[in-house]
C-alpha cells in the first residue's frame, strides 16, 4: 500500500484495492458556483463558429473552460442543427475495463488503484446553441450555468488557455520567413519596428551579442509615473542559450503588478548587473527631473 492510499484510508476509509466508482461520491463537491448570468445574452449569431468563439472566450474571461459534446450538422425534418458545449470538468470517472481473457494463457488483469489524475467531477454545465428555425443564424441557450467546483486561479499552462491565437499563429509564420537573419538579428529588428526600447553590447574579442535589455513604450510611460517600487529577480538556465533572464516589475497604487523590463545576461557579476541597471535607470529617468538612487545588494564581492 502506497502512503497517499494509507491516508485515504485513513481519513475517508478507502483503499486502493476497492472498486474506484466508490472514491465518485467523495469527488462531487457540496457547493455550486452559478456563471449562468455570464453567458445570458439576446446576441444573435451569423455562424456556429462564431457563437463557439464568443462562448469560450467569454468562459475564459470568467476563468472556466468548456468542451464541445456533441454536434449535429445537418438539417432534418425534425430537428435543426445545434451543438452542445459542456465544462471540461463534466462527466464521470469510467470504468475499468478488464482485458480479453485468451482461452490458450491466462492473464491477470491489473487492477487500477483508484481515480487519480483525473479531473472529471460530474460538473452539470452545460450550454447548447442551436440554429434558428427561420434562418442560418444561431442562438445560445443556457440548460444549466452551475459548476460544482472551484474555479481556476491561474490558468498558466491550461491547454485552451495555451493555445496559440491567428494573431500569434500569423507572427510565428513571420519569424520563420526572417529574410536570412538569425534570432538576434531578428529580435532587434522586430524591437524597432515596434518601438521597443533596446540596450545591448557585444563582447569586444568576437562581437557576439553578451547583454541585452528590452522594454515596452506602455511599460516606460507607467513606470515613469510610479517609481517607487521596483522588483527585480533571475531565472537561471531557463532557455536554451543558458543565460540568466532578468525581469524589472513595478507596482501599481492599487497593488497591480506590471513589466517594466527584461534582460538577457551573460552570467551573474557585479559588473554586468551594474550595467544592467543603468540601462533600466536611464530610460526611466528620461524626461523625469527628479533621481531615483538604486542600491545594489550583492552577495559576490566586486
């Protein structure tokens, strides 16, 4: 018996070993969360596509994620085409499956050790869109806007959440077509073209880019009018050319965080976070009169 399956028996008194349709009742939370009102609209659709773009977006807005279920296409005698969208988190855990006994050899079936990874919990939302009887046009119906669990915080990593947009999708074809420039070369370019703010340096022995700083015009503009707070923090070997990545965030009255700047470094000294920080200085006190004093708390000695 593993540890997780002694304290489930623990606390709930199942082990591994029993029928994993018993763990379903432990699953369905007690409380439900109505985002109904979120989805009530009068909105008449030209298009299924159109009404399944308004629908997951406005889900995502409110931090849900939903599934298509069912789709029916052609137009019968009694029935018109519609779709049906449900909460990724709807359904129920299946049932385990025995494999075909060969007559010949005998085989023991695995026995499956409850319902983990999974994040179905019979959630009962459920959205359907259905074509008009008079037109080509679509409306949404609601049959119910409750979820019985909890919504997500962050959706960092969610796979609808991660999806490429055409926006992106059409600027990923456009770093491909690059016209012969490398990722740095293209990188800069790019910067101009949008008025990025750029600061790099190139190391004297081989003119191969060392340090970079980049940061956006929104991002200047806000951090010229709140300069009194200041985040900075590394990652280290998070990307594929090994170099630490810093990132400058500032903060809101309110308590909203926002990017300030960020840094490609080629390693971790002193010096190259001094330059580091007078390139973020400098832009920041453009057009200001009045000097910010930044003090530099560093373990390694100069």
């Amino acid at each position: 018996m593993y540890p997780f399956d002694e304290f489930l028996q623990e606390n709930i008194g199942f082990e591994g070993d029993e029928d994993p349709n018993t763990f379903e009742e432990f699953l369905e939370p007690k409380e439900y969360m109505d985002l109904g009102h979120s989805f009530t609209t009068d909105r008449i659709f030209s298009s299924k596509d159109e009404l399944v773009d308004w629908v997951k977006q406005t889900a995502m807005d409110a931090k849900t994620y939903l599934i298509i279920t069912r789709y029916q296409r052609s137009r019968t005698l009694n029935r018109r085409p519609y779709i049906t969208l449900a909460c990724e988190r709807g359904g129920s855990v299946k049932k385990y499956k025995k494999p075909i006994v060969d007559n010949e050899e005998e085989e023991i079936p695995k026995k499956r050790r409850g319902p983990y990874g999974t994040k179905k919990c019979g959630c009962p939302f459920k959205l359907k869109g259905e074509q008009m009887a008079t037109s080509e046009n679509w409306q949404l119906f609601i049959h119910n806007g409750r979820h019985n669990h909890k919504i997500v915080v962050y959706s960092h990593g969610h796979a609808q959440a991660a999806r490429l947009t055409e926006e992106q999708l059409q600027q990923t074809e456009q770093f491909k077509k690059s016209h012969g420039r490398n990722t740095v070369e293209e990188v800069l370019c790019l910067s101009a073209e949008r008025d990025y703010t750029v600061f790099h340096r190139n190391r004297e022995e081989s003119n191969v880019l060392s340090d970079i700083v980049v940061a956006h015009p929104t991002s200047i503009a806000m951090i010229r009018t709140w300069t009194y707070v200041l985040i900075m923090d590394t990652t280290y070997k998070t990307n594929k050319y090994n170099m630490p990545l810093l990132e400058c965030v500032g903060m809101t009255p309110t308590g909203k965080n926002f990017t300030v700047a960020t840094a490609f470094m080629c390693n971790e000294q002193a010096t190259i976070y001094r330059w580091v920080f007078q390139q973020i200085k400098h832009f920041i006190l453009h057009l200001l009169c009045q000097m910010v004093r930044i003090q530099l708390l560093m373990k390694e000695s100069l």
